[in-house]
C-alpha cells in the first residue's frame, strides 16, 4: 500500500523507511541484505526470496515496487553464490523464469516488471555452472536506449531485455560455440515483440549478445531478429522437427504443385503483416498471417532464412 503523505520534501525519505520495515518483517534472520550475511541452506534463501516476491506482487506504485525489486535482485545475487542453486528448481517462485543451456554450461535466471504505465522491464543473472568461486554476471535492461537494436553488438551490462524459453546449442565457422535464445519481450501496452538472439561468452567467458549469422534475412546484417507486432495478438516461434515442404515445382499433368520435402530441425515462426498495406512499419497493428510461416535452417554455422515454407510436424 502506498502512503499518501503531505510533507513532499521528506516524502521520499518516509517512503523508503516504510518499505524498510517492511522487508525485515518479510526476511527471515537466515539473511540480512544490509550485512550480506550468507543463507544457511537453499531451501532458506528459496524462503527469502517468495517472502519477498510475495510482497512485491502486492506492492502498487513504482516506487515501492522498484524497491522490493531491488531487494528481490540483491537477494537473488546472494542466493546464486550458493552451490546448490546450479541445479536447484525454486518451485515457488513461478514469476522467477529459469533456462539452462543444454551443454549445462549456463543458467540465466530472469523476470519481468511493469511500471503503472504498462512499460515492461527487464532483470536477471547469467550464471555459468560449476564454477568456484561461484561467477554470476547481472543482465541490465537498456532496450529504450538502443539506437540500432537489430544489428547491435551487446553485452550483459547493455542488454535487450527479453524472458527466454528456448536454448538452441551451435558453432560459428571459427569452431566457436554460440548459443541462440528464443524469447519473448513486451514493451508496452500496444505493441509486443518476439526475439531470436544469440549468446556467447568471450576468452574470459563474460557473456554477449549478438552475432551477423543471419546472412539470408533482410540486409544480411543482423545481429539478431527482431519481430515486432501488436500486443493484443500473439505469435509462434518454435524450434522442433519439421518435416519442410521447401521447394515445389508445376505439375503439369496433375495440374498441381509437387513439393519436395525435408526433415530437419528448424525454427518455425508466423509470418507477421499489418492489417493494412498502409500500416507498414506500425507494429502495432501486426498479427499473424494465418497461413504463411517463414523459417530459419542453421546450415554452414548460419542461420539461413526460409521464406514461405509449409511446415508439417512430425506424427
């Protein structure tokens, strides 16, 4: 609850002591997020960390919800120092999204916050598992300062803030591995995107974001693909076996196209149009098709794309 106070002067001041009595009556003696003290077990900081979730779900006004979040992050940056959260699944925290790379090299832990103009933030952590000292790397949000986000080269302290379901493993012509990231980021309440970025992580395996394999869509010089559309619909992006029919050719005899079909793994995604020829560039009054779907097929260590195919899952 906020508190609607008259002194404006000390009115901030006033706020952030109410929340400070609220967060020690909310965390357990295990932790103190002002001494840094270390939790006893990951069931402890899993405690910790609903208590205050729990909280912040109930918070109205950005500031307080901004300070919770913070607290929230501190004590998510503390809980990751412990060992046992490589692999550990904190089931109660439904609002925290939790992916692991299929190597198990890395786990990012991250989540989303709507301010009360319905703009949405980004937070999270990149942690490389089994790694002593535990190293944990901060991903911060900077998608509003981006001035060119489809072809920029980022890191996790510049990061284009997204919630990620898919971890798709792969290598670059130079033997490099690379990650790619399927995920979806809203912005605002009237246009929403869909991402397909790619992670990888320098000599000294701090992380970025962003490589040109996308030699075959638009320019040929985006680091990542960017699909942008209205919020009020949704669109599909998923990475699985296909059986494609990619390439077709007139039958004259049975006055009908013969498609020549392959089976491999791709990512498949809706072809995304604006209800009108004359809301081009308007994303948001973009929505699916219906009946078109565009691909990408990672061949030669690139992401190839497939214009116009017609995908057919496997039975």
């Amino acid at each position: 609850m906020d508190l609607i106070l008259s002194d404006k002067t000390n009115s901030g001041m006033t706020m952030r002591m109410f929340l400070f009595f609220v967060l020690i009556s909310i965390v357990p003696a295990t932790y103190n997020t002002l001494s840094g003290q270390r939790f006893q077990s990951i069931e402890a900081a899993e405690d910790t960390l609903s208590a205050v979730l729990a909280s912040l779900n109930l918070a109205t006004g950005d500031s307080s919800r901004d300070l919770l979040n913070q607290t929230f992050s501190d004590v998510l940056l503390e809980t990751l120092k412990i060992s046992a959260s490589d692999s550990y699944p904190f089931e109660s925290l439904k609002t925290l999204v939790k992916i692991t790379s299929p190597d198990h090299r890395f786990r990012i832990f991250h989540w989303s916050l709507i301010s009360g103009e319905g703009k949405h933030k980004y937070y999270g952590f990149i942690k490389l598992l089994d790694h002593s000292p535990p190293s944990v790397y901060p991903l911060v949000d900077l998608s509003d300062s981006l001035p060119a986000p489809d072809t920029a080269l980022l890191d996790n302290m510049h990061w284009l803030g997204a919630l990620y379901y898919k971890v798709i493993s792969g290598e670059t012509d130079k033997g490099e591995k690379i990650y790619t990231l399927l995920g979806w980021a809203g912005r605002n309440s009237t246009f929403t995107q869909k991402i397909i970025e790619v992670l990888f992580f320098d000599e000294q395996e701090k992380p970025h974001f962003g490589v040109k394999i996308f030699p075959d869509y638009k320019q040929g010089n985006m680091t990542r693909v960017i699909f942008r559309f209205a919020a009020s619909t949704t669109m599909s992006i998923k990475y699985e076996k296909q059986v494609i029919a990619s390439k077709k050719k007139w039958n004259a005899k049975k006055k009908e196209f013969a498609y020549t079909l392959d089976e491999a793994l791709m990512i498949v995604c809706d072809r995304m149009v604006p209800l009108d020829p004359q809301l081009e560039g308007q994303y948001q009054f973009y929505i699916p098709s219906g009946d078109i779907y565009d691909g990408f097929a990672f061949e030669r260590n690139c992401w190839r794309f497939i214009s116009g195919i017609d995908p057919r899952n496997k039975k």
